[in-house]
C-alpha cells in the first residue's frame, strides 16, 4: 500500500530532537506546503504519506503493540535485546531507544496530519479538477482521526489512565495541533482529561466530514471514527455513549462479524480499520511478523504465548482460537520449541497487517458497557453479545456473564492485537497477576507500569516533567 511519492518532510520527531529555536529548511532538501498543497493531486500524495507513516513497525505495525503484550501477560518475552528485555523486566531507564523512537514515530505521523488538518482547507481548484469543500472536509477528517489514533495510542502508555486518577489531572503527552514548519516550541505535558477531550473533539469531527459511503477499511471512516469513540468511552466508563457508539458500528453497514478466523490479512469485513502491507512497509524487525514467529519462520522468536495465557485457553476445550487456526510451534529466541500466534503467519515477507480496530471489539464493548451501566442499548444482553463471539470460537453459549467474564473473552480474541494492558489498567488490575515475574511491579498506578517521558526529549525540552520513578 505504500505510497512514497509524497513525503511530508516536516517530522515532528524534529520537534524534539533540534538544539535550536529554528530550522534552516532549503528547497534542495524538501517540499515546503506551498509546494505539497498546491493542488488536489499533490494533497492526496499527502494523505498517503500520512498513512505510510503509520504503517511503521514503531506505530501500528508491531512493536508498540507486542511491548504493551509483554509487559501484561499474554507474552512470555523470550528475547535479549536489552532495551525489550528492561521493559519486560520492569527495570526500564528513561533512555531506552524502542520506547524513544515509538515516541517520535507517533509524533512524527501526528505532524503529518496536522499539517493536512491546517493546509487542506486553502488548497486551491484547477480548471480541469474542482477540489471541492466536501472532498478537503473529508480529507480533514481522516487526519484528525489519524491524529485522535496516535493521541490514544501515547496516552495509553505515557501517564497513568483515569483509573489511577479519577478527575484526570495527571500528566500525559503534550498535545501538538500544530504542524512544525521551522520553528521549534517546547510544548508542555497536558493532561489526560485534556488529552481525552482532544480526542473525542477529533473524532466527532471526523464523524461528521469523512465521506459516510465509504467503507474503505484501509482509511479512516465514519464507522471507524465512531469505533475509536465507544474504545475511548470504555475507558473513560462513560457507559451510554460507549455502548451507543460501539451499536452505531455494528448496525453500520458494510462491517460484520466474520464467521471464521480468515480474516487476518484480508480486507473481510471484520476489519473495521487496518492497513495493507507489502514487502517494506512496516520496516525494521520489530514488526509484528518479525516479534511474534519463530526464528524457524524468520521472526525473531521473542514473543510466544505466556503459560498464564495458554492456561485460560485451556481452561474451556475446544476454543478455535487456541486451534490451528491461530497458533502454530515455532523455535523460539533460545532455541526452544514453544507455541506463537499464526495471526501474523508471513515472517519472512515481513508483510502482515495490522488489526487495528475490529467489529468483534464493538460486540464487547457494547456488553461490558451494557452490563456495567445497566443498559440495553441495541436491544443485545450482555450474555448475548459475548456468546456471539464465543459460537465463532467454537465454545459452548454462557448462560450470564459478570466482568470477568467478559474480561477473558476480550483476552482471547484480541491476544496479541494490544488491547490487553489498557484492559487490566482500566480496571486497576495489576499487568501481571500473583505469582507471575515483577507482579508487585505491575500493580495499577506504579511507576514503571508506564513508560519513561524519552531522556532525549526531556533534555531538550525544558517544560517536560519526567514520569515519577525515571
């Protein structure tokens, strides 16, 4: 899918790794916006920046999302590379490297879409090639998802969450609405109630400008938008707007529940938003081809099931998702013979896609929201909901469900996809349950449950305060 004809060159990882107030940025290095947003063909060469640079393994293409599945507990990380093994461990430093590039890779495709937010909108037409308000609308709205995506993503995993600090008032990641173009600030840390209502704002923006007849799952869309509000509602427990936003989805056509474990690397309707990989895409070897096959499949071999995941799937017999279907033996990273994930089966092509947002996700949120709040929204049981996603798994209908419940099924249908560490954060549980490593480390609110503020960008930066433990 990628697409390098355009490429944004105004980095926001610049932000923070310049020494000087300003940059010196010569025509011979770069294409200024007057150039890039000159017209609609060249606007839309942007766009495709911005989703190539969220194709990274250091964004949604595998490394954040396999850290933030060892430092819980679905992973039993196995590797030796240092930085992988400290946040494993508990024993991260502010200057760990993997943390600092997801960092400014994040950054760097929020500056991307800030600069479609702000550059967009003045685009001109051509004689032959009316670019029209409702296209630049569109194209807005997909930036300011792009944006409200990453801001979730950082947020998760840069400051406490909301359960650690029930009014909000805790730092989390500054918020950059502004694309740099020169001239370098020092933007302070906001937040996470700031953050959150950034979000929300984008996205009910981008609800209503992204074009509503697409059901392009490789772009942002309106149902997309309105999946990433019912994630950001459950974990704000705002119960009715989570459960009202995650039914909008699933009554959305286009988006279904797929009857079977195909899907991974397709565009099935299951995918609500994912993006397609070739040969260089998701780049680097911490990508999720790469992290979670065996070194027998050309993966690094450093992320087989964890002995804690593998015994709640076997808890229930039968369970597709533990089948062959989903997991194969592999070699791991010492030369051991263990059980990964076949989600991501292409190693050696280093080609897999990433699931970013699916609808079995809004199925669950609508019944822990339902059950939590004491609602009906959609007319579903919370019972209901979740034995829709266990008949697919091949598992007997429950006949209620309680919290934890719906807990483990979220467990076993997105292993491995990087939901779980917000699950158990959002419920002040501790990322690794009694008698598994660095358990009294990981309890809700310590201090190495989240990442390090990057030593690089607090050297920099003045008005950047370190996470507490760092």
């Amino acid at each position: 899918m990628k697409n390098k004809n355009i490429l944004l060159i105004f980095m926001s990882s610049l932000l923070f790794l310049s020494c000087d107030n300003t940059l010196d940025l010569s025509p011979e290095d770069s294409l200024t916006p007057d150039v890039v947003f000159s017209n609609e063909s060249l606007t839309n060469g942007a766009v495709n920046g911005m989703y190539s640079s969220a194709q990274s393994s250091n964004v949604l293409s595998g490394t954040y999302d396999a850290i933030t599945e060892w430092q819980s507990d679905n992973v039993k990380f196995v590797g030796s590379f240092p930085t992988f093994n400290d946040i494993n461990n508990y024993t991260t430093l502010s200057d760990n490297g993997s943390i600092a590039t997801i960092w400014a890779a994040h950054f760097a495709t929020i500056n991307q879409a800030n600069m479609l937010i702000k550059f967009t909108p003045n685009v001109p037409s051509t004689a032959t090639d009316e670019f029209t308000a409702a296209e630049k609308a569109n194209i807005v709205g997909q930036a300011k998802f792009m944006r409200a995506l990453m801001n979730l993503r950082l947020s998760a995993c840069f400051g406490h969450q909301l359960q650690q600090n029930d009014k909000g008032a805790n730092l989390s990641i500054p918020l950059l609405i502004e694309p740099f173009t020169g001239t370098v600030t020092f933007p302070k840390r906001s937040t996470l109630s700031e953050v959150h209502a950034q979000i929300e704002a984008d996205l009910l923006d981008a609800v209503a400008s992204i074009n509503s007849s697409s059901t392009d799952r490789t772009r942002a869309t309106v149902a997309g938008a309105k999946a990433l509000l019912a994630r950001l509602y459950l974990y704000q427990e705002k119960w009715g707007k989570a459960a009202d936003y995650a039914n909008q989805v699933i009554n959305t056509t286009g988006f279904t529940l797929a009857t079977n474990f195909a899907f991974y690397n397709t565009l099935n309707p299951e995918l609500i938003f994912t993006l397609q990989n070739v040969a260089g895409d998701a780049a680097g070897a911490e990508s999720y081809s790469k992290m979670f096959n065996g070194v027998n499949a050309n993966g690094r071999g450093d992320c087989p099931f964890s002995q804690n995941l593998k015994d709640l799937f076997t808890a229930e017999t039968g369970d597709l998702r533990f089948g062959t279907a989903l997991t194969r033996n592999g070699i791991n990273a010492i030369s051991a013979t263990d059980l990964f994930t076949s989600k991501y089966p292409n190693g050696t092509s280093n080609t897999d896609d990433p699931p970013v947002i699916r609808i079995s996700e809004m199925y669950l949120i609508r019944a822990e929201a339902n059950l939590r709040g004491a609602l009906t929204v959609g007319g579903s049981t919370p019972v209901q909901d979740v034995n829709r996603i266990r008949t697919r798994a091949g598992l007997a209908n429950l006949s209620t469900v309680d919290l934890t419940s719906i807990l483990n099924e979220r467990r076993k249908e997105f292993c491995f996809e990087g939901l779980r560490r917000m699950d158990l954060l959002r419920n002040n549980l501790p990322l690794r349950s009694a008698g598994l490593a660095n358990s009294a480390q990981s309890q809700p609110g310590a201090d190495k449950t989240i990442f390090p503020i990057p030593q690089r960008e607090m050297d920099i930066n003045p008005n950047l305060v370190q996470n507490k433990g760092y």
